[in-house]
C-alpha cells in the first residue's frame, strides 16, 4: 500500500494490464493542493488478481490504520507547539506533573516538543494532559467504531467509496494560562 499522486475522477478499482491480469485498487482519494487543480493523492495497491471483497476489505483496514497512525490524528497543538505523547509518556508525564502540582502549586514542568523546551505550570499541564487523554480515547475509539464498520459491508464499491476519515475530533488545542 503506497500513497501515490494522480488526477481527479480515477476510478477506484480498474484492471491495469488485462494480459497479466494486474488490477488496481485506490482508496482514499483526497485533493493535492501543490499538485495544482484537479491534483489528487490516493492510497494504491496492485493485485496479480481481481481482488476480492475480502482482498479490499483488508486494504481499507490497514488505510483505517496508517490514517489513525498518522500525524493527522496523532498531533496536537499546546500553546500553539505541535505536541504529540504516547500512551506511555501521557501517564508517565501526568503523574509526575500531578506530584508537582500537589506539592507546589507554582511547579513548572519541563516540557520537550519538537526539540524545544517549554515550561509549563503543572496545574496546566495536568490539564492538558487529561484532555489529551480524553483526545486519544476519542480517536482510539472513531478508528474501533471504522474497523467494525468495514467488517459488516458486504458490497465492494461501498468498501471503495469508504471515508477512512470521517468522524476523528479536531486536534486538541491547549492554550496554558497566563
């Protein structure tokens, strides 16, 4: 599965090289605003066969994935710095800014984000980090809810036609207090 560049109005599942049998599926078909008008990127895979609706099926899972996995999901701004913490380092780094904040409500925390260094109050970085938390539920649970819905389609043009997009929050964008 690679994302590759195209033009608008490809078709989302066509047979390539008929004498080889080479059949190609694209999904996920969004504008490419430097590609200039009518530009276009969409994820494809080329089959040695027709593919079949599981053959599909499998694809839009693993486009659900790559798109839950991305930095279009896995981002979030605080006080205007794209910020993004692992399972791991949200709960590592709410405990510690948790501690701090109990025992000195003036604490700051020193928070890396894209090589730099911030600090910030723990009250506010517990904050943050709690909606943060709430933020990866939300999307942990859009990317469960995609999964189960393509198991249930039975039809090939509604797997193709599948918004692997749809229903993900707005990234969080945390402003600290002054």
């Amino acid at each position: 599965m690679k994302r590759v560049k195209g033009t608008a109005g490809v078709s989302p599942l066509e047979c390539i090289n008929p004498k080889k049998n080479r059949w190609a599926v694209r999904l996920d078909v969004q504008n490419d605003t430097d590609g200039g008008e009518g530009a276009v990127t969409y994820v494809e895979e080329v089959y040695e066969h027709e593919p079949t609706i599981e053959d599909i099926r499998s694809l839009v899972c693993q486009a659900i994935e790559a798109y839950d996995t991305s930095n279009a999901v896995n981002t979030s701004m605080l006080d205007g710095k794209t910020t993004w913490f692992d399972n791991l380092n949200r709960t590592s780094l709410l405990e510690v800014a948790r501690n701090a904040a109990v025992a000195d409500e003036t604490a700051t925390i020193e928070v890396w984000t894209d090589g730099s260094c911030m600090n910030v109050k723990a009250t506010d970085l517990t904050i943050y980090l709690i909606e943060l938390i709430a933020y990866a539920k939300s999307t942990f649970d859009v990317t469960q809810h995609h999964k189960l819905d393509v198991h249930t389609i039975e039809d090939k043009d509604e797997l193709l036609s599948y918004d692997v997009r749809a229903g993900y929050p707005p990234i969080l964008d945390f402003k600290l207090s002054d």
